[in-house]
C-alpha cells in the first residue's frame, strides 16, 4: 500500500472540482427527493403495524403456487416474498385479519407451505406501537441532527456548522434514498444506519475542519483561502482513506458473512459511510470555502477562531 | 514516560483480560476450560439471539374504569339509600357514574353519601342529575397500582408456568414487557397471561335453554352468563343453556389462599381450593343459608361450574368440578392460585423468534467479527508495519474488554449489537490511524523519533476525543428513542468506544514507548 506511506503531501484541487460534486450531489438528492414524494417509503411493520412471518419450507413450493394457495385460504392481503435461500418466505398481512384467530391461522400457514414447515419468527406489530416507533424515530433523527449542529457551531463558528450540516443531510437522504430506490424494507434498523450515518459523517468532517482551523493558525492571511482549504483537505487525505477502509472492510466482512439479519443492516451503513467520506471531502470542505469566498471573511472573522486552535 | 504508570498500565490492562477472557468463552465452554473461581457473569443474550417470546401488554384503562364504576355504582346504591334519598337511572360507565335523583331536596344527603364511599370522587349537579367521577391524578393513581399489580401477578403465572429468567418490567404508565426467553409455546405463555381470570361465586337464580335466553330481559341485580365451552367431548349438551345469576358477589378470587388440580372419585380432574378466613367465614352464610340451591363459579364472566349446595360447608374449602382436562385443571388452578388481573390487558406488540434462527444469527455473527477482526489486522499492518501491529494488539485487547465489560456490566448482547462491535473495531482503528498519521507528520517535519512519537499522540487527543464523543452522542440518543435491539446496539457501541479510548490511546502509546527504550531504534517503521 505504498500510496498510503505517501512520503509527501498529495495536491489534489478538491475546491476547484466543487462545480462537478455539488451537480451530481444536488442531482442525486433531488432524484431521490423526488421518488420518495412519489412512491413513499417501504415501511416495514415495525412502523405501520401488522404482521410478518418468516417461514421455512423444506419443500422449496414455487412462490406462484403459494401466492394462489393463499389467496384461496385467507381473506384479506398477504404479501409473499423469498428470501435469499429457496425454502426461506416472508409472509406479511394486515393485524386484523391476524387477530381473528392466531392459532388457526399460524396452523393454515404451515400447512399452506408443506411438510415440516417451521414457522422461525414471528413479529405482530399493533398500530398504537408502529405509531410511536416511527414518531421516535424521525423524533431521534430530528434530535441527533441537531445535536450535531450545535456541536459544530460549539466547537468552530456558523459557517463550518452550516457547511457540516448540508454534508449531513446529504449523507442522511443518500442513505434513504437505499430504501427508497431499493425498496429495501424500511424498519427500525433504518433509523439506526441513519444515526451511524450521522455520527460518522460529523467525524470526518470534523478531522478536516480541526485541520482546516489549525492551518489557519499557522498561516493566517498568507495563504489563499481556496488553497488552505485544499491543503488542510490533502492533508488529512490519508486519515480519511484509512480510517474508511478500515471500517468499510469490516462491515463488507459482516455484510458477506454476517447471515441476512446482519446484511441488511450493514447494507445501509456501508452506503452511510461511502457517501460520508465523500461528501466531508468534496461537499463540505468547498461549501466552507463557498460560505466564507460569498460573505468576503477570510482573514477576519475566522481567523479569530484560531484562539483555540492547538 | 514513566516506567511505574506504564506498568500500572499493563497490569490494570492484563488483568481486564484476564477477568473477560470467561466471557470469551460463552458459558458452556467457559466451565470447561477455566476452573470455578475464574468463572464470572456471563453475556447476556438479547431475544433476538436466543429464541424466545416478546410480549407488549397494556392495562386496559377503559376497562378497568368501567369496572371500578361498576362496582361503585353498587356500593353508591346502598349508601344513598342508607341516607334515605331516593335516586333513579344509576348509570356506570367508565367516565363516570351518573344518576337522577327523585327528590331534589335530598341533594345534600346524596353529597354525603358519596363523600361516605370515596372522598376523592368528584360530583357535578345538573338540577337532578347527578354525575360522580374520580379525577384525573386518582385514575392516575389507579392505573400505576392496577400496572404494578399486573405485573406481580404476571410475575407469578409465568414463574409458576416454569419458564426460566422471564424479563418482565414497567413500561410508561400504563405498559408491561414480558419476554420469556427460550420459550417452546410462548401460546401458553400468552393464554396464562391474557386471561383476567377474575374469579367469583354467585346465586344461580334460574337457568334457561338457549333460545329462551336470547328473548330474555333479566332484572337490574342479575345478568345472564354461560357456560364455558368444554373441551371434552361428553358434555356438549350442557352447552346449550344459559344462566340467570345474581349480580352480587358472594366470595371473590382474592379470598383464596391456595388451588390445586386434584381428581375426583371417579378419576376426573377437578380443582380444590382454600379459602382464607373472611372468604371462608362469608362462604359459610352463604352455604348456610342457601342450602340446596345452586350457585356458579363463574371465571371471566363464564360459568364453570354451577353445583348444588348439598350442606352448608363452613370449613372454607371445596371441590371445583367442571368437565376439566388435565391441563385445563392445572392451569385453572395456577391461574386462581395468582391472583386475579386487575385489569384486562391487552396485547399491543408480539414478537417470537423460533431458537433456530437465533442459533444462525450468533453462528454466522461469531465468525463475521472474527473475520473482521483479521481483516482490519491485515490492513493496518501493511499500512504502518510496526505501529501497525501495536494498534491491532490494542483492537484484540479491545475487544476482548468489550465482551467482558458487557459481561459485567449485565448488557444485553443483541443481534444489532454484533453489528455494533464490528462497527467499533473499525472505529477504534480510526484513533490509530490518527495518531500514526500525525507522526508521521511530526518525522516529515524533521522532529526526532521520541518527540515526533509525543508529539503524535499529543496533537492526535483532541481530534479523537471530538469525533468519539460525536458518536457517544448519536449513541446516546439512539439508545433514549430506539427499542430492545437498538438498545443493544446503543450500548454496545458505547461500551466499545469508552473502551477504545483506553486501549487506542494509552495502551498503544505504552506498547511504543516500552518498544522505544527497549530497541532504541534509529528509524521508525510506520
């Protein structure tokens, strides 16, 4: 890995890229804006309530067969689905065609699915709780953000704040944007990556911008501001390739070896994390410079801050 | 750089280890590999992982009201008639009850005797209405008795149904959580706890066939119940009839003292019970003075049984017949045994997960961290060689205290939470990362070796303390907002973090130091 020993600094122009990252980023959120106005969001029972089950079925059926089986035995909706392994189904309906009768309905499934079908997991969300999972979610989500931005503001001053901030929500909505063009089932884990996202994202944010505040204090108005931005980011490159590496790798790990639980959790985090590095990089650093470039301050009011560099 | 801190270090860091290393193991292994005085807690496993039942019960408010007004409304009809005002229309519902009186000069008389009943209940008049409620802090305070007494008698049914270690809390005001882990039927475990199971003896007035019952209008002191559908196959014509029975309650369930299933002589199971002193003493009138009429045992508003009363029996104890099977026997008994619920509760969230899935999950996510944990070796080694190899002994040494610590610390290990140790590791690293790059920097800037190493680890603090406590906070708030799971995963990254604050920083810097005089090299490899 001898790009990563780098006895000097490298000199790449990330402010000067800032026109092509904002197209795209702006274009990638407002798409996946746009299809979650339009489609919604795949929630999973955890927030709109009703009833999953996961069953295995040594018999493999087709899942033709069963959607027809099943349409004939019960009333109301039931949404068949395999998972990765053939014998794997997810059933899902609505509580109250559950709430009928539990046991004979839990006995007609597993008859429904043949010989020695098990039924692995069952989850029975009721519409008071799923309206209160999602009420603290979005709740946790609101709070953290702006946990996060106070933060910043705290420990630097408004523009990095504002520039970390938009960096977030970029990286929030890219992470939804996984369940909402994927369809990926959108459950409580999906609160819990986006919160990962966060936190990870203000991390390498705040690498950069603890380096962007200490090169201020060591060269002042002698340098451009466009190219201290540049350097502070250069500078802090191999941190934040590494430290990405490392944690990417780790959950490819889980991702592959994981089983599926655990998959479809890293999944998320692993878009969270990617998009993290990205957008602390070549959005948040060149929104700083455009922030400060349109209200005219280098030399002024940041330069202050440098009080508290180390 | 002091020799006796670095050795306070190390031994406070070998020991951690050693004292986890149990944990490690899982807790069948553990006994076989370390003797007993080695043994400490073990790491608790989270449903999700270990199979089990979830339950998420809430105490039925309207119900209990209804009921609390029920029984008022009969005591409120003797105090006013104690006080000699006449009253019509007495109404319970469970915001209230509401009553007219006939007179409106007695108004007065009808304060008093509500005030007899119950000081805290508050009355409104209307010219002759009359509308008597308790007020908010006093349902309040209902509910938090009614919750906690749900859950001692939850408590009882599920300790005495023989699960082991069932988790079973408050939650919010009005809400339980069972979880009975392991669970082969959690069915059982939800008819035993769903059931109200609210016992009482009345006067059977009359009893109708079926049809008969439908036409029915009974007086205001009685209702109609019926019979419990049996599961035995011998008695399905006794279904067909229905019972007239005084509204009074002569002998309640929480007069009880004991029940147990028992068999009766022509070998059917039946159901004996004991009743404490008032009970016994109250079912000795009453069996005195009704002698040969028939009264009902009636559970939930269901008939069970309805025998004759042959003598009056004043020993407080008696046979419950009533066409039982062994099970029906001896649940009917546990569940008399418990106690009543003050309440009906019902069942808001549900979640079983079979024990095959739970053993995958632990399976796969063993190996997954294991895997993990090699891999991010790999990667720091070939990107600082040395330093490299002293931040992954910090990562083992790490983890291995995160599994203890959660061990100790009684934390629940969920499958999110694997994710969650996995995701530390990696951010763990991150510290290091840190620090070697900032030596690194310190040499390209021409410093010496040692002050390069200081200054690293020196400049490296505040950048790591920021971004970890970054993460503490998302943690943080994830574990105040999320569920069971989450939980988990909140806690253990935390754990994990704290952790790696010890080991990434002091330990590693400890390891170079020590390595540092030991070799006295020129050069570093990093």
């Amino acid at each position: 890995m001898s790009f990563l020993n780098l006895k000097k600094v490298p000199s790449l122009d990330f402010i000067g890229m800032r026109l092509w990252t904002f197209g795209i980023s702006g274009i990638g959120v407002l798409s996946i804006l746009l299809v979650l106005l339009m489609n919604g969001l795949p929630y999973g029972v955890d927030f709109k309530g009703g009833v999953i089950l996961e069953v295995r079925a040594p018999n493999a059926p087709k899942l033709d067969d069963i959607r027809t089986a099943f349409s004939e035995v019960l009333e109301g909706d039931a949404s068949i689905q395999t998972l990765d392994d053939a014998q794997d189904f997810l059933v899902r309906f609505d509580e109250d065609l559950f709430e009928a009768d539990k046991e004979e309905t839990l006995s007609a499934v597993r008859k429904l699915f043949g010989k020695g079908a098990d039924i692995r997991r069952m989850e029975s969300v009721g519409p008071k709780v799923s309206n209160e999972l999602l009420g603290s979610g979005l709740t946790a989500v609101f709070f953290a953000l702006l946990a996060m931005l106070f933060y910043i503001w705290f420990r630097f001053e408004w523009r990095y704040g504002l520039a970390a901030l938009c960096a977030l929500l970029h990286d929030c909505i890219a992470v939804v944007g996984l369940y909402v063009l994927g369809r990926v089932e959108f459950a409580e884990t999906a609160i819990v990556a986006v919160l990962i996202t966060a936190a990870y994202s203000i991390n390498d944010t705040v690498v950069i911008f603890d380096r962007v505040r200490e090169n201020k204090g060591r060269y002042g108005r002698s340098m451009p501001l466009k190219a201290l931005l540049n350097l502070s980011v250069n500078e802090t490159l191999s941190r934040t390739l590494l430290t990405s590496l490392t944690t990417l790798a780790a959950l490819l790990v889980l991702y592959f070896f994981g089983g599926r639980v655990i998959a479809s959790f890293s999944l998320p985090i692993l878009i969270g994390l990617s998009v993290g590095t990205y957008s602390s990089i070549c959005l948040a650093t060149p929104l700083l410079f455009w922030l400060s470039d349109a209200t005219d301050v280098h030399g002024g009011v940041l330069n202050q801050n440098s009080k508290k560099a180390v | 750089m002091i020799k006796k801190n670095q050795l306070f270090l190390l031994a406070l860091t070998i020991c951690g280890v050693l004292l986890s290393l149990p944990a490690l193991m899982g807790p069948g292994r553990a006994l076989r590999y370390f003797p007993g005085w080695w043994q400490g807690p073990q790491l608790v496993f989270g449903l999700d992982l270990q199979g089990g039942a979830h339950l998420l019960l809430e105490v039925d408010k309207t119900q209990m009201m209804a009921d609390h007004y029920d029984l008022l409304a009969g005591s409120l009809r003797k105090a006013l008639r104690k006080k000699g005002c006449r009253y019509a229309n007495v109404r319970a519902a469970e915001s209230g009850i509401k009553f007219e009186l006939v007179d409106e000069g007695s108004a007065d008389h009808a304060y008093d005797a509500v005030r007899s009943l119950d000081s805290e209940l508050v009355i409104t008049r209307n010219g002759k209405s009359m509308r008597v409620a308790l007020p908010e802090e006093a349902v309040l305070s209902l509910l938090a008795s009614a919750q906690e007494k749900s859950m001692e008698t939850i408590r009882r049914r599920v300790d005495e149904s023989g699960t082991k270690e069932p988790l079973i809390q408050t939650q919010g005001r009005d809400r339980i959580v069972l979880q009975v882990p392991g669970a082969d039927s959690p069915e059982r475990v939800k008819e035993l706890v769903g059931r109200t199971a609210r016992l009482s003896f009345q006067l059977v007035k009359n009893v109708l066939a079926l049809d008969e019952a439908q036409s029915f209008v009974p007086n205001p002191s009685e209702e109609i119940l019926f019979p419990v559908p049996s599961s035995r196959s011998d008695s399905a014509n006794e279904d067909n009839i229905a019972y007239v029975v005084d509204r009074e309650v002569l002998v309640s369930g929480s007069m009880l003292v004991d029940a147990q299933p028992s068999f009766d002589q022509y070998n059917q199971p039946q159901v004996s019970f004991k009743l404490n002193g008032l009970g016994a003493e109250l079912f000795g009138a009453v069996t005195q003075k009704n002698t040969g009429r028939p009264f009902a045992i009636v559970l939930d508003s269901e008939v069970i049984s309805a025998p004759r009363i042959n003598e009056p029996i004043l020993g407080g104890q008696g046979v419950i017949s009533g066409r039982f099977s062994i099970q029906e026997a001896q649940d009917l008994s546990l569940l008399m045994r418990s106690g009543a619920l003050p309440a009906p509760l019902t069942v808001l969230e549900e979640r079983v997960i079979g024990p095959g899935l739970g053993a995958d999950s632990i399976q796969k996510g063993t190996m997954a961290t294991a895997v993990a944990i090699v891999v991010v070796v790999a990667i720091m080694f070939a990107a600082y060689h040395l330093f490299g190899t002293f931040a992954s002994i910090a990562l083992i040494v790490n983890f291995v205290l995160l599994l203890g610590a959660m061990a100790y610390l009684g934390a629940t290990l969920t499958l999110p939470g694997i994710a969650g140790i996995a995701l530390t590791l990696g951010m763990a690293v991150d510290a290091n990362v840190l620090i070697n790059e900032r030596i690194k920097e310190e040499m390209r800037a021409g410093r010496s070796l040692i002050a390069a190493l200081d200054m690293g680890y020196q400049r490296a603090m505040t950048t790591i303390v920021d971004s970890n406590l970054t993460t503490l906070i998302g943690a943080f708030i994830l574990y105040v907002f999320g569920s069971g799971p989450v939980r988990g995963f909140a806690v253990t990254l935390s754990i994990g973090i704290l952790i790696s604050m010890f080991t990434a920083v002091l330990l590693s810097r400890a390891m170079a130091f020590a390595w540092i005089r030991y070799k006295r090299p020129k050069v570093l490899w990093i």
